[in-house]
C-alpha cells in the first residue's frame, strides 16, 4: 500500500509525470495512471493510524500533536456577558465580567443587576 501512496505522493505533490513515476518506480504507464486515478482508500483504521503517525513525525520532528501552554505572570483573560440570577429570591436579568488569571490559575467575578 505504500508503494501506492508513494506514487500518489509523486504526482499530486511533487507534479512528477506519469512517464517519470513509471520508471522511477518500474512500472507500467497504465498500472501508473490506474493507482493515480484510484479514488477509495479502502484500508483498516491502524494503517491510516500509522500513516498519520509517521507523516507527522517527518513533518514536525515529533509525532506529539499538542503545543506546550505557557502562561506569564499577570497576564489575564476576561469574558463579559448577560446572566440571570437570584437574589433574596427575586430574579435578576444582568451583566457579569469574568477575570481569570492563567498563571495562578486564579479568578475573579462580579455581577451587576
């Protein structure tokens, strides 16, 4: 199935022609054409698995998919919107502004009627 990909890779990503994939890969023009013209990729989901696996670690140096988080000192997010809430019973319609503090993992909330 590799051999498949590599000659997919070589026409649709590097713009090799069909003549050139043929030799390169000692086959016949029309065995080329038939691979390239292949529209299902009817495999199991271990080998795309694997395939994204290897692609990614050749393409980013690492097969990890997540980004380290890092959070400065007093740096902070803030959210503001409308809620509805209670009070002695009574219920209110207000705004609320929503501080978080990432470094400290800390926040702060304040509504208003």
């Amino acid at each position: 199935m590799t051999e498949v990909d590599d000659i997919r890779e070589a026409y649709f990503r590097e713009g090799e022609s069909i003549s050139a994939i043929a030799k390169r890969f000692s086959k016949d023009r029309k065995t080329v054409r038939k691979y390239i013209d292949k529209e299902d990729f009817n495999c199991s989901y271990r080998t795309v698995a694997s395939y994204v696996h290897k692609r990614k670690k050749a393409l980013c140096g690492t097969s990890k998919g997540t980004l380290p988080l890092v959070h400065r000192a007093g740096e902070a997010q803030v959210d503001f919107g409308e809620a509805e809430f209670y009070e002695n019973g009574t219920l209110w319609r207000g705004k609320y502004l929503n501080v978080s503090f990432t470094f400290s993992n800390a926040g702060y909330l304040q509504l208003f009627k």
